[in-house]
C-alpha cells in the first residue's frame, strides 16, 4: 500500500494517507457541534446570523461553511466598579455585584444585534446609568439608611432598560458606599458635636431636675409652716373665743373683790368710776 512501483517502500504515499485522514477527521468533526447544558447555540452561515438557534446537546451543521456562537444563558454574576454624586453633592464610589442571565430566545437577537460583549456594550453602561439617576435622588446619609430601597430602583430600572435585549436581572446588591474623606471627617465632627450636646442638655436637664425638687421641698416646708402657723392661731383664737364667753359680770366682781387690799382708791374721777361696789349696811341695820 506504501509502496512505488518497485516495490519499495514510499514515506512519500504514507505521508499523503496520513494528511487525507486527519482531513477527513477533521472534515467529519466540523460536521458536528455540542452546545453545553445551560448555553444555546446561534448558526452563523458564511458569517451571517441565521434564524435558527441551538438547543443543549449534539447538533450537525455543514462543514467550513456553518460556524456556531455558543451564548451562555446562566446566571452570571458582573462586578461594576462606579462612581456617582448624591443629592448632596457628596462624591459616591461603590460596587454593584450584578446577577443577570441572557433568555433562551433571546440569543440570536442579542448577538445579531450586539454581539458577545454585550456586559461592556449594555449591562455596564446601564449600572453606571441607573445609579447616577437613583442616588440623586437621595442624600449621602439617605443612601447609607436606604441601601435596600436604593437597590430595588436599581433593579427596577435595570431591567426595564435590559429587557428589551434579553437580559434579565436576577438579583442586586450593592457591595459598599465609600465616601470622600472630607465627607467622612465632616460626619465624625458633626455624630462628636452631637454628642457633645446630648451630653450638655443631659446635665442641664439633670441640674432642673435637682433644681426643682430643692424649690418643691421648700414649698412643702413653706406650706407646711403655714399650716402650723394657722392651726396656731386658730387654736388661740377659739381659746379666746371660750375664754371670752366664759367671763361673766359676777366673775369679774369676784376676780376684784379677791384681789382688793381693802383701801379705798384715793384718786376718783368720777361718780361712776367706782372700782368695787360693796353694798354697806344702813345705820337700822347696824343698831340690829
């Protein structure tokens, strides 16, 4: 089989027989095509983007004149560094981890239209987009308390510029806000002068408080002393009171006939100023 015509043995013709099988071998492989699980295939004709679209298996195409592009439709995760301004005017750098996957029939489209880099061309673009819209809209503290509000308009507003391509967002989370340093010191001095005035209202609060309750202990020992005071009086005055009726004309004759010395006052002014009025017995009554 490998030999000239004399007989001998021909490198020459094995060669060729070597070549013509590794083309028919490769002839033959050209002719088949696997599409992974996950992934759909776009038939391109002499370059062109045929209609017909590759499920996951084997698939014949013809050789040297069909190709096949292979898109993934899984989910796939994209990491985009961005940069944005809050409605502060604070300057915003952040992560977005980005899951999104390519829909089954949406594939040929995609790559007629965009071609296999569609994350530079369209997802990147987008997130860049989208955020800058979303964190104007809030302030630089607004953006830290509300990450997770923030991230539903992000994903809202993804998918309503994506979906029209094919592209679907799975889910999004934002890694991390890093603001400028100027900003953060700023934040540190205002949460330290905050502070700095809660502990200030605290002890002015703290100095009423004692203030107070020294000016109600001297109410209550003011109100106190009054009432003692009044009880007083109203004591003496009903002691007066009994005291005042209970002194009668005969009493008080008595009062002055027990204290008399028995002398006669030697200064009278006048016939109805008597001190004492002893009735004496008439000249009759002392001869009896």
């Amino acid at each position: 089989m490998f030999k000239d015509k004399a007989g001998n043995f021909s490198p020459a013709k094995l060669i060729l027989t070597l070549v013509a099988l590794v083309v028919a071998l490769i002839a033959v492989g050209s002719c088949f095509v696997v599409v992974p699980a996950g992934h759909t295939g776009v038939v391109l004709t002499f370059g062109k983007v045929g209609d017909t679209v590759l499920q996951e298996g084997l698939h014949f195409k013809t050789p040297f004149i069909q190709s096949v592009a292979v898109v993934d439709n899984r989910i796939v995760k994209l990491d985009v560094n961005t940069e944005a301004f809050s409605k502060d005017l604070q300057t915003i750098t952040t992560v977005v981890a980005v899951n999104y996957h390519v829909g089954k029939d949406s594939s040929q489209t995609l790559y007629k239209n965009v071609g296999m880099g569609f994350e530079e061309v369209l997802i990147t673009p987008a997130v860049n987009e989208v955020l800058k819209a979303v964190t104007a809209k809030y302030t630089a503290v607004e953006l830290v308390s509300s990450r997770a509000e923030v991230s539903m308009l992000l994903d809202d507003g993804l998918n309503e510029k994506l979906n029209s391509y094919g592209i679907f967002i799975n889910e999004l989370n934002i890694i991390n806000w890093d603001f400028s340093e100027e900003y953060i010191n700023a934040v540190e001095a205002k949460q330290v002068a905050e502070q700095n005035l809660i502990k200030t209202r605290t002890e002015q609060e703290q100095a009423l408080v004692i203030a107070n309750t020294e000016a109600q202990k001297r109410v209550i020992a003011a109100e106190a002393e009054a009432n003692e005071i009044k009880v007083l009086a109203e004591a003496n005055a009903e002691s007066n009171r009994i005291l005042t009726e209970s002194i009668t004309e005969l009493l008080i004759k008595y009062q002055s006939v027990s204290k008399w010395d028995g002398k006669l006052p030697t200064v009278m002014s006048g016939a109805d100023n008597n001190l004492i009025s002893i009735p004496l017995p008439t000249s009759e009554q002392s001869a009896e």
